[in-house]
C-alpha cells in the first residue's frame, strides 16, 4: 500500500515536470542567478579606481553602514516615501475599487480598463506627461493662474511632494485591482445576513467587508510598497538632485562613478530589506495576502 502511494506520487510529480520545469529554470536563470552575481561581487574588494580586485573583504558594507555614508539615509527616505506612498495609494484604491464593485453594475469591466490602461503605455512617457501637468510652465500652473487662484506658479517639480505624487501616479493601479478581488470574494449571503440582524452600512463595512478583504489589502500594500521602494527613475526625473533614493545612489555608483562592487553591496542591503519588508507583510496579511498577488 505504502509502495502505491509512493509510485502515485512520483508519477503526479512527472505530470508536472513539463510545467513546472520551464518556470523553474527562468527563476533561476533570470532570477536567483543574478541575484547570486550581485551578491558575490559585493565581497570582491576595490581599488582606488573602483575596479574589482580579486580578494575578499567587508570593506563595501562597512563603509555603507559605519563609514558616514549617505546609503543608510537613502534606505530610510527610500521607505519614508515608499510609506506614504502606500498610505495614500490605500486612501485613494480602496474607495475606487469598493465604488467599482458595489456601484459599477454592467461597467465594472471597463471602469477596471480605465485603471489598467495608463500601465500599458511607456513607464518614462507617464513620467513626462507628469512632468508636462505640474511642471511651470505647465498644465496645472496655468490653470490656476489663468483662474486667478495663485498669483505666481507654484513649485511643485523637484521635491519631496512631486516624488511621492509620481510615485502615486505610477502604481495606483497596484493597490486597486488586489483590493477590487478581494471585494468581488465576499460572499453576499453575509452581507444580506448583517442587514437582516439589523447592522448599518457603517457597521456592516467594518464587521464584514473590511475584516474579509485584509488580504487584498496586503496584496496591494504589497505590489505598491516593494516597487516603489526601490524606484528610481521617478526620483531622478521628477526629483531632480534635490530628492534622492536608494535606487538613485546605486545608479550613481554603478553607473556614474563606476564603483560596481560598492553599487552591488548598495543593491544587495536594499535587496534584504524588501526581503525583511515581504516577510513581515505576509506575517501580518497571512497567506491571503500571497493569493491575492498570485
């Protein structure tokens, strides 16, 4: 008997070889392979010039992390902006994916697609027509100068402010289509349930509604959080050199100053500290929160 259940569970794992194999070998490949390159050249030392030298050393992190470095600073703003970010992107998806399920009837598929639709076009072209709408001259400042609401134009590119509500624009999205399943999941008996034992809509969405869509919720905290996190093409385009992430820094040495290895240590601290964020999000959300980005 034992030896059948054996044989049948070597076969189910052959059945999914021809599926699982090829994804299997992408992950590595293109995933955990140079995840492994940027790991190893972190402990090569480097040379006055920046060159790799074939000896081993700690030098890189030290310097990061105990040398006075800007990284560690960089780290911190990166998640400060990354935080906000996710906040408001909740404030914003999570009215819009309720109105969407609750309001949206025969509409709900193309209200979806106009959320979807600015992600498909160029990730540097959104950033541009953002720069285009708050930029001066611009969009926005015209209007309101036209309107006679301000009497000179605001500055609103190179800051903080502008960073954040790039990074908003970019992944909104993110946060909405996670939080908008997890609605469509709830079973209306249970609502109908609430009504009938006298619950309020207030009630109702804090008993019921919001408890059972906590996985979408960390779904998208999520999708929103990592990514923006270690953006850096909206810091450098719409910060300028006045706003700075960790992703820019890495950038500046990898790119700019080329000192690979000390861009690689930057990569693989920032690298950890998404890892260390995901796991602390899938403990608070639970798995469901992994369902609902799969």
């Amino acid at each position: 008997m034992v030896a059948a259940k054996n044989d049948m569970k070597r076969k189910t794992h052959l059945h999914l070889l021809p599926t699982v194999g090829p994804i299997t070998i992408w992950i590595f490949f293109f995933v955990f392979a140079p995840v492994a390159v940027i790991v190893a050249i972190s402990f090569f030392a480097t040379g006055s010039g920046g060159e790799i030298l074939p000896r081993l050393s700690l030098e890189n992190y030290r310097l990061l992390l105990f040398g006075g470095s800007e990284y560690p600073r960089a780290v911190i703003r990166s998640i400060l902006y990354a935080l906000v970010t996710n906040l408001i992107c909740l404030g914003i998806g999570y009215p819009m994916a309720f109105w969407i399920s609750k309001y949206g009837g025969k509409f709900k598929a193309l209200l979806l697609f106009l959320v979807i639709v600015p992600s498909w076009s160029c990730y540097i072209v959104r950033i541009y027509a953002l720069k285009q709408l708050v930029g001066y001259p611009g969009i926005l400042n015209d209007f309101l100068l036209n309107l006679g609401l301000i009497s000179s134009p605001i500055n609103i590119l190179y800051t903080p402010a502008a960073v954040v509500l790039g990074l908003i624009y970019i992944w909104l999205p993110f946060m909405v289509l996670p939080i908008y399943a997890s609605l469509e999941g709830i079973n209306p008996s249970l609502l109908e349930a609430s009504l009938d034992l006298g619950a309020t809509p207030q009630w109702q969405f804090l008993t019921i509604t919001l408890p059972l869509t906590k996985g979408g919720i960390f779904g998208g905290a999520i999708l929103t959080f990592i990514p923006a996190l270690g953006d850096w093409l909206v810091p450098l385009l719409i910060g300028g050199n006045r706003v700075w992430m960790a992703g820019n820094l890495i950038e500046h040495y990898l790119v700019v100053r080329g000192k690979i290895a000390m861009a690689s240590s930057m990569a693989v601290i920032l690298t950890a500290t998404v890892v260390l964020l995901i796991y602390v999000f899938i403990k608070l959300g639970g798995e469901e929160s992994m369902e609902r980005i799969v």
